[in-house]
C-alpha cells in the first residue's frame, strides 16, 4: 500500500537558512537587540527594540544611537571603537534611552565589537 501524505513533511532543521533562524530567534528574546555600525547607525534591531521604543523598522533604519540614548557622546564611543580591551571583553554600563513620546527608559547596555566583512 502507498501512503501519500496530505500534510508538510517536518523539515530538518539544517533546510533553515541560518539567519531566517537568527531573526526568529532574536524576535522572540525580551530584551531589545540592535547592531550598531562603526557610523552609529542602526543595522539591525529586534522586535523588542522597535515596541520598546514605539518606532517603526522603517523609521529605526534612519536613526542613529545619538537619537534615542541620552547618555551618548561621540569622544566616549570613538574611545571604546578604538580601545582593543574592549573588542576583547566587550563593555556593559547604563544609560537612558528615548522612547518616541518622549518617555525615558533606564537600560543596561552590554556592547560587543565584531567585524564582519571587514566592517565594524
């Protein structure tokens, strides 16, 4: 007897395209995830981050750090880009972030440098 399934075969966890996998990971994490380029800018951010906050992807995409962290300062950041410990052992410390309507969020920020494709 020849058995025809009507429903989807399981796939095997290897057909996952790995960063489909890392952004359904990342999107169900409770804290607010974002990678940050060596210009500030906003690469990536998770679902969390975007209803912390209350903006858009669309809107985040344009932004930069100095929007919604009130602690930040160029001198600070260009110092830990350059300081080798930090690449290391990366750097934890707390700020304020700046929510869309103008509510501001204590946070704990744990940062850690890497490069990929020759970008920081």
């Amino acid at each position: 007897m020849l058995y025809t399934p009507t429903s989807p075969q399981p796939h095997h966890p290897d057909d996952v395209p790995p960063l489909e996998l890392v952004d359904f990971a990342f999107s169900r994490i409770k804290d607010a995830i974002y990678i940050v380029n060596d210009m500030e800018q906003f690469c990536y951010a998770n679902d969390e981050a975007y209803r912390m906050l209350g903006y858009s992807r669309r809107e985040f995409r344009r932004m930069r750090i100095q929007d919604i962290d009130l602690g930040w300062t160029k001198e600070e950041t260009n110092r830990h880009w350059s300081d080798p410990r930090c690449w290391k052992r990366g750097l934890t410390f707390e700020t304020r972030h700046k929510t869309r309507f103008g509510m501001v969020l204590p946070v704990e920020v744990s940062v850690n440098h890497f490069l990929h494709k020759g970008r920081k």
